[in-house]
C-alpha cells in the first residue's frame, strides 16, 4: 500500500502523523466507531449463544420460542426471565450474556429505586427516565450518530462538489443563476420546513437525512467553485482543451483533484456540524422517532431530571468527546495537505 502512494500522499501522511493529537484522535474515534458497528454483541437482552440439550443456539441472530427450552408459550423467549433461565440452566445448559444485559430498550423491571435510577453493579451509568440502560445506550446513540453524520457528511459533500464544479468551470449565466438559487435556498427556514413535516409524519432516519441534506449540500459549494474558477485558465486545461478533450474529463479528472484538496480540509468540520444538527433535533423534539437511541433524547432527559446528574453528564462527556476527537483530526488533516508542508 505504502510502495502504490505517490511522493506527495506520503510527504501528506508523514505531515498527518506529526500531529500527534490528530493521528491519536483518528485511530482511538476509528476503535470507537468500530465497536459501536457490534453493539448488539456489547450490549443486549439477548445471549450470544445458548447450549441447551446438545444444541447450540444464537439468539441474536435467531429468535426462537420458549417451547424450545421446554417453556409452555410459542412466543420468544425472554432470557431474562428467571423461568427461562431456570429452564436452560437447570437441564445443564449454559446461557452466555453479552457484556450488557441490556439493549437500548430493555427495560429494567427489577429497580430498587424508582426510575431515573442511579448508577449500580447491573445499571454501569444507571437508568433514564423510563428505566433503560444509560451505557446501552450511549453505545447505540454513538453509532447512529456516527453514521448519521458519515451519510449526510458524503452526499451533502458530492451535490455540493457537483453544483460547485459546475459554476466553477461554465462560469457566465450558469454561475449567476446558480448563485441566485444558491441565495433564495438558503434562507428558508429548514428548522421550520423541519417542524411542519414532523407535524405531518413521524420523521425518521432517512426522512431527517433527505431534509438535511436539501440544505447542508451547499456548504461545500463556494470553496469547489472558487478553485474551479482559478484553475480552469491554466495550461494544461488549455492543452486539454486543444487537443479535443471533453469537457467531463477536464472537469473531474484534470480539476477535481485540485479542488479536492481543499475540500477534504472541511470534511471533518463538516462531519462535527452533522453530528451537532442530529443532536440538537433530537434535543427539541424533533429529531429521531421517539424510543430511538439518541444522545441529544438524553441531554433533554438530563435537563429534565436534574436530581439525576449521570443522565446530562453521560450524554455530554459522549458528545464532547465524539466532537473533541473530530476536531482533531480535522487540524491534523489541515496540516497534512497544508502547502507549505507538502511543497517543502
């Protein structure tokens, strides 16, 4: 991998490295992310694996009725139940439990103080308003918010690389009318468009991701057009040009990678603003359906239930490190393609 780069990508990722915090912040925001992608196997109401009676079975995967343990019901079995325990366990079976016994919706019935509960040996950072896991989840809101961000950070940045390259290099009444529509679109009030369709349907991941994305995809708009328009006089783009070249493969094999660079210096920032939008919706009552695992749903609990500190200080420790790690890899990004460095 490292004999394929070019001169320059290697001079970028020994300028990315030497910033120590970035390169820290990357792999340790990476091993987060990672794990969140397997919280049902870190954090579930449901074992792993269960050996009963000579069989193996994975109740993750697999939902499986309780008259297979020898229960007395066709429905899914609730491991959790001491029955079912006692079913499995007493005939030498062996359930084996995730490191939660909890998922983002269990409810602990088995409270020793009424819900919001503080921290315990079962609850690690305690029970919500409703009695569910805080860490399950924290676990779950990370990584709904993680790709919430990725997904609208990626197409909001190819619309707006697009329209971008397209002012950029046509320039004329192109740029103008685009830069007109660019303005009126704007200022519409997205948190209002927001408000008025959650009043009409229940808005979920992919309606809030199609609704943000109608207003996010111009932030990248300006700096593409801006580098399309120094670059498209140069003389490669001349002799390209001359020797018949069509305009696509001047565009985005001659000009993008120009502007790319300046471009993927904002994709952190832009990834931090996604994440922020996500909360702040679900902080106001309009984000994500209600029961979803969602950090800024525990910020609104935190402010709601003041005599339980773990909730608003869970949910903020999360959050300010998810941004703080963002940041820095952003700044470490910024140095690696920072001209100075790699032109030294």
């Amino acid at each position: 991998m490292r004999a394929a780069m070019s001169p320059l990508n290697r001079r970028r990722w020994r300028n990315f490295k030497a910033n120590r915090r970035g390169y820290i912040s990357l792999w340790l925001f990476a091993a987060l992310f990672f794990l969140t992608l397997f919280a049902e196997f870190l954090a579930n109401d449901k074992p792993l694996i269960v050996l009963h009676d000579g069989g193996i079975y994975a109740p993750v995967f697999v939902a499986y009725p309780e008259t297979d343990f020898g229960g007395d019901f066709a429905t899914e079995a609730d491991y959790r139940d001491p029955f079912v325990a006692d079913l499995i366990e007493g005939n030498g079976g062996t359930i084996i439990w995730p490191l939660l016994r909890y998922s983002y919706d269990t409810i602990n019935l088995d409270l020793t103080q009424p819900a919001p509960a503080p921290p315990s040996r079962d609850n690690w950072l305690g029970t919500d308003d409703q009695g569910r896991d805080v860490l399950a989840r924290l676990i779950y809101g990370f990584r709904i918010s993680v790709l919430f961000g990725l997904s609208l950070t990626i197409l909001s940045s190819i619309m707006g690389v697009l329209a971008g390259a397209v002012q950029g290099y046509f320039g004329g009444w192109i740029d103008l009318g685009l830069q007109r529509f660019i303005e009126i679109w704007t200022s519409v009030p997205s948190l209002y468009l927001l408000i008025i369709i959650a009043a009409v349907i229940e808005p979920g991941f992919f309606i809030l991701l199609g609704i943000l994305l109608l207003f996010s995809w111009v932030s990248l708009v300006g700096v593409v057009r801006a580098e399309f328009f120094r670059a498209r006089n140069f003389e490669y783009v001349e002799a390209a040009r001359a020797l018949g070249v069509g305009t696509p493969t001047i565009m985005f094999r001659h000009l993008l990678p120009n502007a790319m660079v300046a471009t993927l210096t904002f994709m952190p920032f832009i990834l931090n603003a996604s994440i922020t939008t996500l909360t702040s919706l679900d902080f106001l009552g309009f984000g994500l359906p209600p029961g979803s695992p969602s950090l800024g749903e525990l910020l609104a609990q935190g402010k709601a239930n003041l005599q339980a500190p773990w909730l608003g200080l869970s949910g903020f420790f999360t959050i300010a490190l998810m941004l703080s790690l963002l940041i820095f890899i952003g700044e470490a990004v910024r140095d690696a393609f920072d001209p100075r460095k790699t032109l030294a």
